[in-house]
C-alpha cells in the first residue's frame, strides 16, 4: 500500500517495480502518489490467483506468471492512465478487458505472447512508429496520425479484427504498415468493419469474413 503522504517515484531511470502479490497486489491511500518516472516498467507476476490490474498511470505495462493467470483491468488505460510506454502480455498470461469494457491506449509497442480477452473494447496505439508483436484478437483496434509513421507487425503474425479497425494517416503523410521482415507476410482477418484511409500497406494478407 502507498501510505498517505507517501510517493512511489519509480525514478529517471528504466526501473522495474515487480509486483509479486495476487487478487490486488498494490492499493493507493487517499494522499499516496505513484508516479511512474521515466522509462519504467510495472511487472504483475502473480501466479495462479486471478490478479487485478491496478489502475495507475503506467509508462510500461507487463504479464510475466510462471502459470497460467488472468489479470484484470480495473478502470480504462486511457487519457491520463494511457500508457506512456508499451505493453506485454507474456505467454502464461491472460489479460482480461472485463464485461465493463475498459479501453487501452498506448503510446509504445503491443506484445502479446499470451492472451487478451478484448470483450468490447477499443486498442489505441497513440504513439509514433509502432510494433505489434505476436497474435492478438482485437475488438476495436485504432491508430490515427497526422504526420508519417510507420505501424510494423511481426511476419507471421495474425492479428484479428471481431469489431471496426481503423487505421488514418493525413494527406502526404502516410500511415505505413511494414512487416518485421520485407517479403515476408503478417495476416490481418477482418471479421468487422474497417476505416482505412491515407495508408501504404505492404506484405499483408489480408482475410475478409
């Protein structure tokens, strides 16, 4: 528990704070303060026990369970909960969205070796050049930009759309969608709807249920 008056500064360096506990495995008093510094990562590794996820303003966020665990969201990742840095689901993970449909935004990379139960809700990649890593069912999966980026997803990799995708660059500036490997192709399949405009895709394939 961060004690009232009491500030959790994770610092200026890139500082891992590992978060051992199950059920919820850190509690803010009424004056307590988490501030996640620069560059820092916040690891849940419980194990087994299903895991609340604290609703904090992360930079990076990361599942590391030796076993199989669920981890749950406890209020939207967005505005000022958005995550500064990136999110990784490790292989005995699953994150669970909830029936209450809480959104993520991130301004870092996806990396999902485990699981993510999407529920209803919306992904944002809300930063620069971005990465997808591993296969991930997706609800809603959004990146809009106004300057030219570039958005790469692992080759070989699947990531499926059950909701809308939309993907917006800005006129001469392009959204560019990039395998990990030129040549080597990434799947997108599209069991929804899709917004796409002012894009460059190159080594997709694409699958349209």
């Amino acid at each position: 528990s961060i004690g009232n008056g009491t500030t959790l500064n994770l610092g200026t360096g890139s500082y891992t704070l590992t978060l051992t506990g199950t059920g919820t495995p850190i509690t803010t008093n009424t004056s307590g303060t988490f501030s996640k510094g620069t560059g820092s990562t916040v690891n849940y590794t419980g194990t087994t026990t299903a895991t609340n996820v604290v609703t904090l303003a992360y930079n990076s966020l990361s599942f590391n369970p030796t076993a199989g665990t669920t981890y749950s969201l406890t209020a939207n990742l967005t505005v000022g909960n958005a995550l500064t840095g990136s999110m990784t689901i490790g292989a005995n993970a699953t994150l669970d969205a909830t029936a209450s449909n809480y959104n993520i935004s991130l301004a870092g990379n996806w990396s999902n070796s485990g699981a993510f139960t999407a529920q209803n809700t919306t992904v944002t990649l809300n930063g620069t050049n971005q990465t997808i890593s591993g296969n991930t069912t997706f609800n809603n999966l959004t990146k809009q930009v106004t300057s030219a980026y570039t958005l790469t997803i692992t080759a070989g990799s699947t990531q499926t759309i059950t909701g809308a995708l939309t993907l917006n660059g800005a006129a001469s500036q392009l959204l560019m969608l990039r395998s990990s490997s030129n040549g080597t192709s990434w799947n997108l399949v599209l069991n929804g709807s899709a917004t796409v405009a002012y894009c460059d895709v190159r080594d997709s394939n694409l699958t349209v249920n």
